[in-house]
C-alpha cells in the first residue's frame, strides 16, 4: 500500500506486482523527451528481477506474510522512488546499489525476528517506513554522494541535469561547507539526561570520527585540535587543522531549533555598538542577540583554554604565513562574521597570519556599516553562499521576497504563511540590515532540488520545504559535495506495547557501537546492536504513559518519531499513514490507512468531524472510510486541513500523509 509504506503519493491497486511495475519501468524508460532515459528503464528491469530473486530465497517461520511485507514494501517505497528518479534523470549505479542495500537490510530485519520468536504484526508495516529527520534525505551508505545537480568550480553549472561528484581535489566550498556541517555532530542533549561535559566529550568524539571519515570532501587531512560548548547548548566552536597545507578552520555553530525560533532568538529589535574589533573608523552595531552569541563564543573554554588561546597555541607551532579559515552554517555563520573581523584584531605569535571568512545559509548579524568594515578588512577569501530559496540569509534584507515563494510544483505562500513572514520581516524595527562577503547565489532552479513531499499551501508544508533548502545535506549536495554522516535514525519498534521488562526491538539506522537507548527520559541498560547496525534490542526500563524511544551516539541522538513510541500497560499508539484520496469534496469517502486504529475511531478533516466513519480492522493495517465534511470557510482558512483520527485515548500526529485538500466545486 502506497500511503502506508512511503508515506506519500496516492494510494492505488496494482494488480501484477513487480512484473507490472518492471513493464512500466521499462515503458517510461523508452520515452525520449520526457525526461526518462533507456538505460534508466533497463537498470529498473535488472533491479525488478534482482528483487523477485531476492524474495525468493526467503524462507523462516512466516516467509509467506515476510515475503508479501517485503514485496510491499518494495513496489510503493522503494521502486516508486527509482521510477521517479528515472523519469528525471539517468539511474546510476550507485542508486540502484542504494535500493538493492535497502530490501536486503529490511528482509534480515524481518528474517531476524522471526527467529527470535518476535513474530510479524501491525509494527513490521512501519519499520522501513522512511520517516528521517525534517530537510533531509536517507543516509546513502559508504557516503556516496547523491545523484543531484552540482556545483563545481564555483561556477553555477547547468540546472535539470546529472553531473558527476568526482573530482580529485575538492573545491574551497565543498570542504568549508563539510567542516560547518561536521558542527551540527551531536547538537541534541541525550534525553535521559548528561552534563556539558559529557555532551562536550561525546561531540570531540563525534567531530573527530567524521574528520576522519575518507569519503568527505575534507579527506583525513583535517585534525581536531580544540572543541568547546557553551552554558544550554547554545552555541558550539571547535578548531582544526591541515597541517599539509598550513591551514586552520575555526567552526562554529549557532543554537541548533526551528528556523522561526532561530530568527526570533537574534533579537533584531535591538542593536549595540560592536565594540569588540578595537575602534573602527565609523561606528558599527550588531543586533543584540547576535552580539549575546558571539560573547559566548569567544569566552567559553574547554579545561580553562578559550578559543583564541587554542589558536594562539596551534600557530605558535605552525610553519610560516598560515591561513586561517573562519567557517560557519545558518546562525553560526552569522556569528563567523563577528568572529572573524575580531581574531584579526589579536594579536599572534606570526605576524602575517592571513584569514578567510567562510559563511552558509547565514542571516546577517548587523547593519550597513557593519557590512561594509568587514568587507574593509584584508581576506584570503570573503563568501557567502546562500541557496536562493532558503528563507533564512534573506534575513534582514530581502524576507517579503518568500511571499512569492514557492514555485510549481510548490508549497505556495497561502495568507497564514504571509502572515509569519510579515511578523519575521517587522522584527527588525527601524533597524537597516546588510550581508557583508561577497555573494555566491546556489541553486536558481527552483525545480531541480526541492523535498517532493512537501508542495501543499500549508504552513506546515511551507516552513517544511524551507527547513529542507535551509539544512546542511541540501547545501552539501548543492555544493557537489558528499552528505556528512548523521546520528541514527528509528524507523519504527516491534513490541510498541508492554511494561517493564518487555522486550523491545529498535529499527533504523546508525546505531553504531556504543548505542545507547532511553524511553523517555529513562535510559536502557545493556542495548544488544545488530553487527550491521540497523537495529538494537532492549528490555524497556520502568515507566508508565507513552513516551518516545530514541538512540544515542557520538554521532547524535535520534529525533521522536510517531513509529517510534512505546505504549506502558497498552493500548498502543495511532498512527495515520495514508488517505485515499488525498483530495476531494464535502460527501466524497475517502480511505484512511494506519497503526492501530480501534473500533471506537473518529475523524476529523480540520476541526469538522466527518459525518460517517466505517471501521474495518481486519486489514493489515487497519483501515478506515470517511465521508468527507464541509470545510471550514472564511477569510484565510485554508484549502488544506489536517486529518486526525481519535482512537483508544490517542490523537494521530499531523504530518504530509495527513494533508487532505478541499477541491473547488
């Protein structure tokens, strides 16, 4: 089932399976001009029968339901992905790798709990659902890098088209924007709690794996020197360096939250004088909030070494006429160019130290004079590289621009949407803001990388695909770059309902060596993780209510998903997965696919409870049918409504599965 298992799209019957979907494939291949390919078509065919292959051989105590789970899973998740990305550009290697990688992991998941006696019920259905973090694409395992449009060279390069992500020397952007990324590495607290110091300790570990990780633009050539955090994990810098090439990279990163609440936190309203470069010819000010983050950064110390005393040490043994690079992504590179003008002002133990200032993604921290004395200043290099459709560098200049956003196929501004831009777009008062570096504009089409499941006039889908263009994987992938490792992922949990003691299998992603599991706020003791870490097994600690099941690593922690729950005493938690269809009008029925659905379910388009709710709980999953009520109507309702359905106590979470939109009659 379509909706259930990728969690977008339209649900529909598809009679023949794989056989079909192989002729298919193969007919859309065959199109010239529409944007399919031959080889594209025949790779989908090779692919289809390497499928049938594998789901031949499996064999365990229920092979029959696992083989139809996994054939499921396959036709609407898996194939519908390399279908569509066929139909836009040439299939590589690499992505079909990707996919047979994925149905090999899921059937010895499911192989795997078979043996322990676990047994395949409503959860299976939801362990390879796709539900990564919001922005991003699934992990592409060994770093491949992802079959994107590129950037190479520092020239915009041709839009619609597949180009190569090899090169032999990577591009100044490529690992300036690798080193940011690498700063978002263990970013979450784990929820059962650790101190700053512990956090502090995970992230070097963390920073250090992906510094020595081969396959990114910054090689091995990178080693971390000094790494620090501030007070409510604020903000974060740490210092490497490439000895080779006598460089340095100063990093930093900003207060890691939702790009509203990242605006807002820069207080704009009020400026003060920015004193801390000496006395420049004219004034300048910062905004009040920017100026609050750049005092952590420079006075916050790991064993009592600031970071200014961290580089004065690493250049007093450095070669002559080092470079260093001052690098920062979304608020830490607002905080870059604050940074950078005032390490210029100390003084070093060589006197022609040279310094380039590096930023992505970042609001600007001050106004015009502000810009203009860090553009006086003496730089190896002054950039700034912003994606034409990310919302936030178009702070504080140019916000009302996104009232026009987004593009076919969407998500369009709708007046809710507007209406937070507006509010953004006065914070910043009387105040005149500018970006200072010169501009480096990614990304002017619009319709060659957008999050294809996130094209509703909803705020939802709006603030969605904005946190997509913001994210750093986007910029990566814009830059040519390969996408840096993430912390785990849970896709979803077999045994989602019991008490203390129950046994609990995790699946997902990235649970590396080390793992550690909390329900809630109460951590696991002894975590069993899989050889190839896509699951962990866990007895669940002492709790009661429903409460998240996340993962923790040096990497980071992974973020609460509805599949990931576990429900003390029962009764398990409601999850939607689908509607069909996912548009209509008032008296049309619509299916409602999900997780525990019970006999009691209602519905609810927005806040109008349908008139007629049939329940059928027989089917894998449970399933419901609708009648479509009448909408909400008035100045600024919107055509797009959440459904919700209430069941057992629980409400289903929101979500793009969930999105039902109202057609004009």
């Amino acid at each position: 089932m379509r909706r259930e298992l990728a969690g977008d799209g339209h649900l529909g019957e598809q009679q023949g399976g794989i056989d079909d979907l192989g002729a298919v494939a193969a007919q859309d291949g065959g199109q010239d001009g529409a944007g399919g390919d031959v080889d594209g078509g025949r790779q989908l065919l090779l692919y289809q029968r390497w499928v049938a292959d594998r789901l031949a051989v499996v064999r365990n105590c229920e092979h029959r339901q696992l083989r139809q789970l996994l054939q499921r899973f396959d036709t609407w998740h898996v194939s519908r992905r390399l279908r569509t990305k066929a139909a836009r550009e040439p299939l590589g290697q690499s992505r079909v790798g990707y996919a047979r990688n994925r149905i090999s992991q899921a059937a010895s998941l499911g192989e795997r709990l078979c043996r322990r006696g676990l047994g395949l019920r409503r959860q299976p259905c939801a362990l390879w659902h796709d539900v990564p973090p919001p922005g991003t694409f699934p992990d592409v395992p060994g770093g491949i890098q992802r079959e994107r449009t590129r950037r190479s060279g520092g020239a915009v390069r041709s839009q619609g088209v597949r180009m190569t992500t090899e090169q032999s020397t990577p591009t100044t952007a490529q690992v300036a924007m690798t080193l940011a990324a690498i700063a978002a590495t263990a970013a979450t607290p784990r929820p059962s709690g650790e101190t700053l110091a512990e956090q502090q300790k995970r992230m070097f570990l963390g920073v250090g794996q992906q510094l020595a990780n081969p396959s990114l633009a910054t090689g091995t050539d990178w080693n971390l020197l000094w790494l620090a955090l501030s007070p409510g994990n604020a903000n974060m810098a740490y210092l490497a360096a490439n000895r080779s090439a006598n460089a340095f990279a100063v990093v930093l990163r900003g207060t890691v939250a939702e790009v509203t609440d990242l605006l807002e936190d820069l207080d704009v309203g009020t400026v003060v004088p920015f004193t801390a470069v000496g006395t420049p010819s004219a004034p300048v000010f910062v905004s009040k909030g920017a100026m609050e983050a750049f005092s952590q950064v420079v006075t916050m110390s790991t064993a009592g070494i600031t970071l200014v005393q961290a580089l004065a040490a690493a250049l007093a043994d450095a070669s002559p006429n080092p470079t260093v690079h001052v690098i920062g992504h979304s608020l830490g590179g607002c905080i870059a160019t604050m940074v950078a003008p005032y390490l210029q002002t100390q003084a070093w133990p060589q006197s022609t130290v040279q310094f380039g200032l590096h930023t992505f993604a970042a609001p600007t921290a001050g106004g015009t004079d502000f810009a203009a004395y860090v553009d006086s200043l003496n730089w190896v290099a002054n950039v700034r590289h912003f994606n034409t459709w990310d919302l936030v560098p178009q702070a504080w200049t140019s916000l009302d621009n996104a009232k026009k956003w987004y593009p076919a196929p969407g998500p369009a501004a709708n007046d809710q949407v507007n209406a937070v831009i507006t509010a953004l777009a006065a914070l910043p008062g009387p105040h005149g803001y500018a970006q200072p570096g010169n501009a480096d504009q990614l990304h002017p089409d619009y319709q060659s990388d957008y999050d294809h499941v996130l094209i509703k006039s909803t705020v939802q889908d709006f603030m969605g695909q904005v946190a997509y263009q913001h994210a750093n994987s986007t910029y990566l992938g814009l830059l040519g770059a390969a996408d840096v490792p993430s912390g785990p992922v849970v896709r979803g949990i077999v045994g989602d309902v019991g008490n203390a003691g129950s046994v609990v299998v995790i699946a997902g992603s990235g649970f590396d060596p080390g793992a550690t599991v909390d329900f809630g706020t109460v951590p696991c003791q002894n975590p069993v993780i899989s050889s190839d870490g896509n699951s962990v097994t866990v007895r669940a600690p002492a709790g009661v209510g429903v409460v998240a099941v996340r993962v923790t690593t040096t990497l980071g922690t992974s973020p609460a998903v509805p599949f990931g729950q576990f429900a003390y005493d029962g009764p398990a938690p409601v999850t939607l997965t689908g509607l069909t269809p996912p548009s209509g009008a008032k008296g049309d029925p619509i299916v409602i696919t999900g997780i525990d659905f019970d006999s009691d379910a209602q519905v609810y388009f927005g806040d109008n409870p349908s008139p007629s709710v049939q329940i059928n709980l027989t089917g894998e999953p449970s399933a419901l049918v609708a009648i479509v009520p009448d909408p909400s109507t008035g100045v600024g309702k919107p055509a797009t409504v959440d459904v919700t359905v209430l069941s057992n106590g629980y409400s289903s979470p929101p979500g793009p599965a969930a999105e039902f939109t109202y057609e004009k009659s």
